[in-house]
C-alpha cells in the first residue's frame, strides 16, 4: 500500500475514535447522576475508582479519568472538580483532552496568540 494512503487511512481512523456517540452513554450512572455542585465522594460513590487522577492544568482542582463501555463500545469520560473538590464540569474526553480542548477554546476567544488586539 502505497505510503500516502497509509498515513491517510491512520488520520481517518484516528479521527473517527474522538468522535463520540454521546446518547449511548446517556443513562449509565456517571452520565446521568453526576452533578455539578457534588462532592467528589459522592462521585466516588457512584462511579467507583477512577482510571486515573490528575492536578488539572490550571492547579486549581483534580479531574477523573473513567472508561465507558456499553454496547460494545468504548468511550474516554473525565470529571472535572474545582479546589473544595465540588464538581464544576464533566466531558466525553479524557482529563488531558479536555484541559487541551478548553485551553484552545480560550485562545480562541482571546483571538489567538498572536497579540489581536494590540
């Protein structure tokens, strides 16, 4: 196979596995239960031991990584928790993806980091 195509078809299917289903996993408990405001033993509590645990990149507060299966599949799902250790956020992505996702959003919304503005 020609080598082009190679790396096209490996982008192609690397591209596929961060598009997300999201409504397959709508009723498991982490999706359906967790809230914003609750407390990471209640959290705990309904999901059981994370993947992982990590600082998030800002420093202000953890994240948990967890792996979603049902039907099959697989997905990648990471809750974000703020310095008292409340929930401030939950996505369909692991912990270092989404702090990748939120700080482009953000240099997105300051116009890039090319000075706009100046």
């Amino acid at each position: 196979m020609n080598k082009s195509v190679f790396a096209l078809v490996i982008t192609l299917a690397a591209g596929t596995g961060c598009a997300t289903n999201s409504s397959v996993y709508q009723d498991l408990p982490l999706v359906s239960q967790v809230q914003p405001g609750m407390s990471k033993e209640q959290v705990l509590h309904i999901g059981g031991q994370p993947l992982s645990e990590s600082e998030r990149a800002n420093g202000a507060g953890t994240c948990l990584d967890y792996m979603l299966a049902k039907q099959g599949q697989q997905q990648a799902y990471s809750i974000n928790f703020n310095d008292a250790n409340k929930v401030e956020g939950k996505n369909f992505a692991t912990c270092a993806q989404a702090s990748h996702q939120n700080t482009r959003k953000a240099l997105d919304n300051m116009g890039g980091a090319g000075g706009a503005g100046y």
